[in-house]
C-alpha cells in the first residue's frame, strides 16, 4: 500500500482532492459490470469507495471482487467531494489491501427475528441503527458528565458490592461474600454518594445498578447505568431546578453533536426542541385527578385510589398532557424510600418527584430531598423492616454535621431510549440483561 495519510471517514473532509487511505470493513458492497461499490464503515462513519476496473491494477479489482460483507481492509483512494452521498465525499480507489475475509456472517441485509439479533448481538452492534443508538448512548454520557463538571460537581464512585439493601430488600442480587455472609448488588450508590456530598459539597456517581425485579417490560434491564447526583444545603426546589437545567442541557447537545445518528434513527427532534426549562409540575394528588378523569384515553390505565403507585399507562396518560417532561411531585410516604424527607406541611407526603417523559417512555429521574434529621431517619429504617445496625455509617452522615441536601438518579437507558425513540430498552444498552438475557 502507498505511504499516504491515513485518517477515519469522520476526518475525510480534511483531505477533499487529497489521496489518503481508509482502514475499516465491507458494509455493503455492489457490483456493476466494471464498476463496484464498497460502503465502507471505520466506527466514526461510512462512505463509498468507488472501483472503476479501467482505473486500477487487475489485483486491486480482483481483491474488491472478493471482499465480503464485513471484511476488513485498508482502501487507498482519492477523496472527491459529491453532494449525493450521506458522507459528503466519495473515494475513487486506487488500492486496496485486505485484511481478512469473512464468510457467511450470519446478520445479512434482510429481516431477522429479534431472538436471533439478540443472540449475536455482538455483531448486531455494528448495524447502522445499533450504532447510532449506541453512539447517541455515549454522547448522552459525556454530556451529562461535562456539564455536572462545569457546574463544580466532583465525580465520587461508589462501591458495586455493598452490605445493604439501599431500597429495599425484594429485589436484590446476592452473592456470598467470603466470611462475611451475603453481599448485594448495588441498586443505587445514592446512600455512598451522600458521604461525597459531606465532604465535597456537589458530587455524582455513575456506574452500573442492578435490580432483581422480574419484569420483562420493555422500559426494565436487570443491569444499567445510573447517574445520581447529591447536593449540600440544596432543598426540593433546588434539586427541580438541577434536574431539568442538566435534562436540557442533554438534549440540547444530542441535538447539536448527533444530526446524522437521529437521522439514521428516523428521529422527529420536534419533541426534543421544546425540552427547555422550565418543566411543568403536577403533585401526586393532581395526577389521580388527571388519571381520573382521562382514564380511558389509554389502555390499561384505571382509576387508582390515594396510596396506589402509577403503572407504565398511567405515566403514559400524564406525559399526553404535556408537550415537554413533567415533574410529579410529593408522592405518599408508603410509596418511597425510607431517607425520603417527609413535607412539613403535610408528613403523609415526601418531598421527592419523578421526572416523566413525553411520549410514553415513562420515568427518567426520581429525586428527593433526603431526611437530614438522624433520629427521624433511624425511626424511617425500622418502619421499613431494616436493620439499623447496618445503617450506622449512613446516621454518622446525620450525627456529624448534618445539613439539608438533596439529590437524584437518572437513568441512562432510559434516557437514550426516548432520545431515539426506539421502543425496547435493550437496545440502548451494548449488551442487555434482562430476565431471561444472560448470553452473550
């Protein structure tokens, strides 16, 4: 191959009218006659290569012959601008140098069941959808992270393995821990990241949860990615405000950085542009009201009583109400988690809210202010049958210096899910656990 520059399709326009080579795979390839097209992808694009037999030494048409969907090679060309194609640029091949030749990959460009895609999702990952989707996941990510960083948070991890129920004892995943009995899968660092808080003021975790729960809807992962942010002296009104300035800020960059993956999704960003502060707020006993009175607008949603949690058609019918996500705030005490801060003005109600998403994708954050108060806080952990030996370290945080705070956890899957628009979770997620998902 020729000592010319090599640079990834992301860059190609850097090298318009220039000769530069490619190293990537065969997505798609096309033969006419003399000529043939290979759509070549890198992980950072695609774009067509362009052999025109006449041009180019009898081996260099010969390996384009033989390349194969999902053969890696090195392809030397030169770059030409052509408004028509996706990338905006076209290579005119010169040479091409194969890497490896694959035979009979199993995910050809045709229908398969989604049993079978989940099966070699390890390949399904390079599929045009599954990348953007992917892709989106990861600018969701940095997003989210860059600006918590420019607001002054300090990212604190938390530990995977803990000794303790965070919220509750259902639906953990145990697994014996040397002489020390069992140890849990973390369902939340919430209660780690509030000695972070102690110590730094602003601080966010964000890692891997797990949840027990057998659930096989399509918004539910028994493993999945949570940010969970926690703020000193910071009240319920306050963590509202942190929650839809960061939301917003999310989208507002998807929008910007990821044009041609919403593109690929088929994405109507009509919905995404409205994600503006500030978001509407309903309380808990508003929504029955609601629920109340559309109930039959959507499937499934029945009249619930005050003390009964929402279901999925429930959250849908509230999203239908409104244009962007909506807070539902100060839900009844026995619905929550224990370190939820009862509202002064009324102890049957807690200071938290759920953040729901537009067009049925339900909730993305749930939020509170936290119970600051150790002899109330102890009081919560035995009404919810826990053992308050455990939680010692967790009332040093309210012996030694305690102040308000406040926080919440945001679902990443979740999230990219209504971003993209794609009906199931898992494919939101590189490769998905689920209940009946442990392969590959």
């Amino acid at each position: 191959m020729s000592l010319l520059p090599t640079t990834s399709i992301a860059r190609i326009a850097d090298y318009d009218g220039q000769a530069v080579t490619l190293a990537g795979w065969v997505y798609n390839k096309t033969e006419k006659g003399r000529l043939i097209f290979i759509l070549l992808r890198d992980g950072s694009g695609t774009i067509q290569c362009v052999i025109f037999k006449k041009n180019v030494a009898e081996e260099t048409f010969a390996a384009a012959r033989e390349l194969t969907q999902e053969s890696s090679c090195r392809i030397t060309g030169m770059v030409r601008a052509d408004e028509r194609a996706a990338s905006g640029y076209e290579l005119d091949v010169q040479e091409i140098e194969v890497v490896h030749l694959t035979h009979d990959y199993p995910i050809a460009p045709k229908e398969h069941g989604i049993e079978f895609l989940m099966e070699h999702r390890h390949l399904w990952v390079r599929s045009s959808r599954q990348h953007a989707l992917l892709r989106i996941r990861a600018e969701v990510m940095a997003a989210a992270q860059e600006w918590l960083n420019s607001q002054g948070f300090v990212r604190f991890d938390t530990p995977i393995l803990t000794g303790t129920a965070a919220e509750g004892t259902s639906d953990l995943f145990a697994t014996p821990y040397f002489d020390l009995g069992n140890a849990y899968l973390a369902q939340t660092g919430q209660l780690y990241v509030e000695a972070g808080m102690m110590a730094f003021g602003k601080v966010y975790t964000f890692g891997p949860t797990f949840r027990a729960e057998k659930s096989k809807t399509r918004r539910h992962l028994t493993e999945f990615w949570m940010l969970e942010p926690e703020v000193a002296f910071a009240t319920h009104e306050d963590n509202l405000v942190l929650q839809e300035q960061m939301l917003s800020a999310i989208v507002q960059r998807v929008l910007s950085t990821c044009v041609r993956e919403l593109e690929v999704l088929e994405r109507d960003t009509t919905a995404l542009q409205r994600v503006q502060p500030p978001f509407p707020r309903i309380t808990y006993d508003a929504a029955l009201d609601l629920i109340r009175e559309h109930h039959t607008e959507v499937e499934g949603c029945r009249v619930l009583e005050w003390g009964e949690d929402f279901g999925a058609p429930h959250e849908t019918l509230i999203a239908t109400k409104f244009d962007k996500p909506v807070f539902v705030e100060r839900f009844p005490t026995s619905l929550k988690a224990f370190y939820m801060q009862p509202d002064p003005a009324r102890p049957e109600v807690v200071l938290c809210a759920d953040l729901i998403a537009p067009e049925g994708y339900g909730e993305l954050i749930g939020g509170s202010q936290r119970i600051h108060d150790a002899t109330l806080l102890e009081q919560r952990i035995r009404d919810f049958g826990l053992n308050v030996e455990d939680y010692q370290w967790y009332l040093d945080l309210r012996r030694y210096g305690s102040v308000p705070h406040s926080g919440f956890g945001i679902g990443l899957e979740r999230t990219v899910a209504w971003i993209c628009n794609t009906h199931h979770i898992r494919e939101t997620i590189p490769f998905p656990r689920m209940l009946y998902r442990l392969y590959p």
